[in-house]
C-alpha cells in the first residue's frame, strides 16, 4: 500500500514550483492585493508593477517603503523572487539607476525577466545565483534589499559577508526577514512539516544580528518588528515567528 504522505520537495524545487504554477503563488497568498497591502504596499505602488509580479510576492514587508532609494541609484534585490520589489525599485532609481535581482531558482528568475520586457523595464536585470555567492562585482551597489529570503540561508554568516562585500562605501541595506524567537519546536509537532526546511536555517534575532555586525555592517536598526502570521503558521509556530525589518551601513 502506498503511503498517503507525499515526500517533502526540497526548496529549490518547491520555489520552481511556485513559479511555474500560477496558482501556487495565490495558494500561498489567498487574495494576492490584500496581502500584499498587509505587507506594507500601497495601492499606488501595487498598481504601478505588473500584475502578474504582484501576484506572485511572497514577501514579508516591503524593503522598498523602507529604502531611502535616490535617482541613480544601483540596486541590488537579494532573492528577488517574481520581481515584485525589483521593479518598484527601478521606479525610484529611474532611466540613470538600475536593479538587479538575483535568485536561486532559474524558473524565478525566468519568470521575473517575463514580467520585466511586458512592463516594458529598462533598468533591470535579473542573473541566476546564490545570495551566499553573489555574481556581483566588490563596491559594485549603492543599495541592498532583500525581502524573505535570509531565513533560508543555513549560513548566514555567508550571505552577510558577500552583501558587505557588493556594497560600496557608505552603501545601506533594507531587509524585511523572518525570525525565531524562543525555543525550537519539538521537530514531530503536528503542522511542522512544511516548515522543517525554514526551521533548519532560522535563528533567532540576537543571532541574526550578530551575523550582520561580524560581516562588518554599522548602525544597524530595527526599523519595526511584529508576530508574523499566516494560513500557513501551524499553532505550534504561533506567536514564535517575528518579522523583522532592518536597515543597516556599511
Ligand atoms: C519567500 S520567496 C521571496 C521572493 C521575493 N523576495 C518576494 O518578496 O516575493 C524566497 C525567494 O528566495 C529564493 N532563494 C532561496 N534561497 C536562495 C539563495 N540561497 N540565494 C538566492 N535566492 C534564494 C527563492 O528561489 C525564492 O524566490
């Protein structure tokens, strides 16, 4: 008899996943704009980036609100998924900036550059790649954001290194990310399936910082932090995940 539990994919394949099926982005999400708005998009900004791009965030904040984005500017979006906050960037920085977006999963990225020629974006880029690896050259940025993707990272302390390493001299980055705050759940608790990849590589706050203050970033703040939920936060997790939203300075 085949056993009814379904193996867990691993990340990269569940991510390729989403981004082929346009309807696993809105199972993720429920109602794509109004999740989007609880995230901190505004409808002006929501209505200004392709729908399909809007639809498929699986954000946890807008980096961009927080980003003091000026003409000009280059922009670097660490796992920019869909797009989503890449071309709300490339709205601010204009025809003289750019942005690029790099991500993990080649059919994220294949999808992003879709969504970019039909809305018609001249100032971004988007390159297959690993956050702990950038294919970026040193001082090549003057900005960093990044939206729901440090969590995966096992090595953080990698991911920080290589963004510190991009930027330039006076360079800032905007991160909306997610935390575990208090003590692990036991790994067999009923609902944790789907989570044991994302509980593999969290860390808690203090950890979290701590990695970007090793990689040499200053004036770190917490610009807001709140309980995050969602349809998918099982009651063992409740209360547990905190979402973050930080900027820091190199
Ligand atoms: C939760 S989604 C967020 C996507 C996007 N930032 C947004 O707000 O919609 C996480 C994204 O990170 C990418 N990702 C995961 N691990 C990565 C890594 N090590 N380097 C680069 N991208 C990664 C995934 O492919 C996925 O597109």
């Amino acid at each position: 008899m085949r056993s009814k539990k379904q193996p867990k994919k691993p990340l990269g394949e569940r991510y390729a996943q989403v981004a082929s099926d346009a309807n696993a982005a809105h199972l993720a999400r429920g109602d794509a704009f109004a999740s989007a708005q609880a995230l901190g998009y505004s409808q002006q900004e929501l209505a200004s980036v392709p729908h399909e791009a809007m639809e498929m965030g699986l954000g946890c904040g807008n980096p961009t609100a927080l980003a003091d984005l000026r003409e000009g500017d280059v922009v670097l979006d660490l796992g920019s998924g869909g797009g989503l906050d890449v071309f709300l960037a490339a709205r601010r920085v204009g025809a003289k900036g750019r942005v690029i977006g790099i991500d993990a999963t080649p059919e994220m990225v294949e999808k992003a550059r879709a969504f970019a020629a039909k809305g018609g974006y001249k100032n971004v880029e988007f390159r297959v790649g690993r956050m702990e690896q950038l294919p970026i050259a040193d001082a090549a940025v003057d900005v960093i954001i990044s939206n729901c993707v440090i969590n995966h990272a096992r090595d953080k302390a990698a991911v920080f290194k290589e963004a510190f390493r991009v930027l330039r001299a006076g360079g800032r980055m905007f991160i909306s990310d997610l935390t575990l705050e208090g003590p692990p759940p036991q790994a067999d608790s009923p609902g944790l399936e789907i989570w044991s990849d994302w509980l593999a590589a969290a860390s808690g706050k203090q950890e979290y910082l701590r990695a970007m203050r090793a990689a040499g970033f200053q004036n770190i703040s917490i610009l807001a932090e709140s309980p995050y939920s969602g349809p998918a936060v099982c009651k063992t997790l409740e209360g547990k995940i905190v979402s973050l939203h930080l900027k820091a300075c190199k």
